[in-house]
C-alpha cells in the first residue's frame, strides 16, 4: 500500500493448522500463526529505509533433564537497514536486526546483528570490490540470525550468526579482457566464546572458520 509517493507499506498474514504429528512436534492437532509488517522510506532517489517487523507462533517439542513436552514457541525479529549511494563509485548498506524467541513459560533467548556492506564499482578500472563485516551477539542457537551474503557469481549465502563474534567478506570482480572475467571471495568467522567450531568430519579446533571461493569464466 503507497501511503505517499515515498512511503510503502506492506503485510501478510497465515494461520495454520497440522492434524498430524509433524517433525519437532509430538502432538496431534498443532496450529500457529505468522504475520509480517514492513515499511520502505525513500525520501530521496539515493537513499531507501526499511523496517520490518516479524512474528511467528507455532508448536514445538521443547525438553530438559528428560522431561518433554509440546509447548507454543514463539519467534520474533525486527530489521532496519538503510541502504545509500554516496555517489556512482560507491553504495553502502546499514544493517540492524534482533531476534527473542522463547517456549511459553520458559527464559528468553535473544539477539542482535550489526552489519555494513559497501560495493565499489569504479568507472576508470575493470574492478568491482565488495566488502562487508558484522558483530552479533545472541544467548543460542535457539536466537540465531540469518543474513544475506553476497558470493562469486550465480552464487550467494545465508548464513545463520549465534553465540558471539564477528564476520567479516571480501569479494572482488576483476575483468582484465571483454572475455576474461575472474571472481574471488574470502570470508571469516571469529567467535569469541567458543574453543571448537561444528562437529564430526566438519570439526574445527578453534575460534575461527574460513572460507576461499574462486572463479574464472571465459566468453568465447
């Protein structure tokens, strides 16, 4: 819905209903609901603002010492991000997102991410740079955030962010020839709470993961 020229409006809305019993969920006869709102701002043609606010209640398994039992679960996240083109070299994203989600009668688990993006496309050298980094900070898994992450090309990411740390990418474009394209990204994961990172094959003595993507592509 266009309240003004510059300002939009928009929602939705579901229930549910599951008779049968589902994954996570040991009992017959679930529902839930989810509904989202979110507001853009664009009072100028390089400047956007968003909000959006989510909220979503369903029934999960939740257990403790033994004990297990069906209660409702409730999730909740609010995101503002700005995005600004400084100029035609540069454009940036500015974004921040909480989370609490909670099992009725049980503690809060909650969270938050910081994160700034800027994309620098110069017009005199075959270069595009992406950079981005982000602090998070949340109690669990349970209260993880997921975020966009730009990759080489036809590829991207979401990754989930839980405990605390940082993240930090760089991606680069270089075209050297009309028909020589290469693409390279490096990203990192520094958590500051944690001795090892994930389990089994993909286990990581540490506090810090990695990662080097590289791509060629050649027009013929």
């Amino acid at each position: 819905y266009n309240i003004l020229d510059n300002l939009h409006f928009s929602g939705y809305g579901d229930l549910f209903y599951f008779p049968n019993k589902r994954y996570l969920v040991e009992k017959y006869g679930t529902k839930g609901y989810d509904f989202t709102l979110q507001t853009v701002y664009s009072p100028i043609n390089k400047l956007r603002l968003l909000i959006r606010y989510r909220q979503k209640e369903k029934d999960k398994n939740w257990s403790d010492n033994g004990d297990k039992e069906v209660l409702p679960y409730t999730q909740r996240r609010a995101k503002v991000q700005m995005n600004y083109d400084i100029n035609p070299v540069i454009t940036t994203t500015t974004t921040i997102e909480g989370s609490m989600m909670n099992y009725k009668g049980k503690p809060n688990s909650t969270g938050y991410l910081l994160s700034q993006t800027a994309n620098f496309k110069f017009s005199t050298i075959p270069i595009e740079l992406y950079l981005h980094c982000a602090y998070f900070n949340t109690d669990s898994y349970e209260s993880r955030i997921s975020l966009y992450e730009k990759g080489v090309k036809y590829a991207f990411s979401i990754p989930s962010f839980y405990y605390k740390g940082f993240r930090g990418a760089v991606n680069l474009k270089y075209s050297p020839t009309k028909n020589i394209t290469v693409y390279g990204k490096f990203s990192t994961t520094c958590y500051n709470n944690r001795d090892d990172i994930g389990s089994g094959n993909d286990l990581i003595l540490g506090n810090v993961k990695s990662d080097i993507n590289v791509m060629l592509c050649y027009k013929f």
